[in-house]
C-alpha cells in the first residue's frame, strides 16, 4: 500500500451559541460518526478546521472551546490518531468593535472608489492603526491558539493573524499547507457576502516572497 497522508475538515463550532445545548445531546453521535469514518478510512494526520471555533470572540468562548477540542483529541487517540491541528478564524473568532467604531466604518467602504490610500496603508505599514485594529480583534484567538493543548503543526506566520504555511512531512510524502485570514473586513455585523478580500500579500507573506518553490501548495480558507 502506497504512502499516504489523510486528513478531516472541521468547521463552525460555534462554542457560546445561544442554542449550544444542542451541541451537548449532538457530541457523542459525532463520536460515533468519527469512530465509522475511522474504520473506514483509517487514522488521520491533520485536521483542518476552517473556522468559528466560538461564537462572539470572548475569553469564556474560547476556554470552553479548548476544553472541547481537547475532549475531541482524546476521542481521536482512542480511535488510534492523533493528528496536527492547523486552522484559520472565522467571523465568529474575532470581537467585533462598536458599530459606530470609526474603524468599522471604514471597513465597511473598503471596497468603495476612493479608499485606495486607505488599503494601501493596510497592507504596507504593518502599523496602521488599521492592521492593529484587526489584530486586537483577533488577540482572543491568537492567545488562544497558542495555548491550546492539543498536538499543532509548526507553522510559519504572516501579515494578518491567522496567515500561515506549513509542511508536513511522512516519509517521503511532503505536503504544503497555506491559511490564509479573509475574516479581517468583518468587523460590523449583517451580511458580508462579496464584501470581504484576499490579497496576494498575505500568500506571499507565508511564502517568503515566492509560493511557486517548494512543495506543492493548497490552499484553504475560511
């Protein structure tokens, strides 16, 4: 049998809804489910979740969110994995400012004619007070992460919290791995479809300025 190097996608757990209580009479039909795929596909090495971890961004969200996820990584052993999390935020993992924040409403004509200087000074000084405005809104996130116990791959960082790239090596399989944050702009509430960005910045921030060397690359976002 070849070699290989298998993963699950998680998404939206959404730890602080108002109708979390769902989840407790949902998680142990999850387990089962995890156990059926797990004899059916044998262990995983990764898994990528892919955001909303929590539902409004605060500390009491993600302590609960961490002792879920390292329920969920004991239920992964018991079923012979113990696989490397890599991840990106949703629009639920950050703390939104006041809608009267000057900085969301600029966020909100992000895309409007006339806010070139506006994103421009985004993605060059790593200063503005636009980029920390989105970093302070993911500071919850980040801390998180970094504390979670549970196994996590080594990754490199980019321009915006959440950004990364990975490789993840079995045997003589290498894989890439790039995460990349398009949650940054949704710092108001209603909705945001078409409203949001991605900027060939941030992929090669992850990249060291060149993403066509190297390993094979895939990309996933949120």
């Amino acid at each position: 049998m070849s070699e290989v190097i298998s993963w699950l996608h998680l998404t939206d757990l959404h730890v602080g809804q108002p109708n979390g209580w769902l989840w407790q009479s949902m998680r142990q039909q999850f387990y089962e489910d995890l156990r059926l795929m797990a004899d059916a596909t044998g262990p995983w090495d990764l898994v990528l979740f892919t955001g909303d971890f929590v539902q409004k961004g605060n500390a009491d969200e993600f302590r609960s969110a961490a002792t879920e996820l390292e329920r969920l990584w004991k239920h992964f052993n018991r079923l012979g994995s113990n696989p490397l999390l890599l991840c990106v935020p949703g629009n639920h993992d950050l703390v939104r400012p006041a809608d009267t924040d000057p900085i969301t409403r600029q966020s909100l004509r992000w895309h409007d004619k006339g806010e070139e200087d506006v994103k421009s000074e985004f993605w060059t000084n790593n200063k503005s007070k636009y980029r920390k405005a989105v970093e302070r809104s993911l500071k919850n996130y980040t801390g998180w992460l970094k504390a979670l116990k549970v196994p996590k791959a080594k990754l490199v960082k980019g321009m915006l919290p959440g950004d990364f790239s990975a490789v993840i090596q079995r045997n003589d399989i290498y894989v890439g791995l790039i995460g990349l944050n398009t949650t940054f702009l949704q710092l108001g509430k209603g909705e945001y479809e078409g409203k949001l960005d991605l900027h060939l910045q941030q992929l090669h921030g992850v990249c060291s300025d060149d993403p066509q060397t190297g390993v094979t690359v895939s990309i996933w976002r949120s």
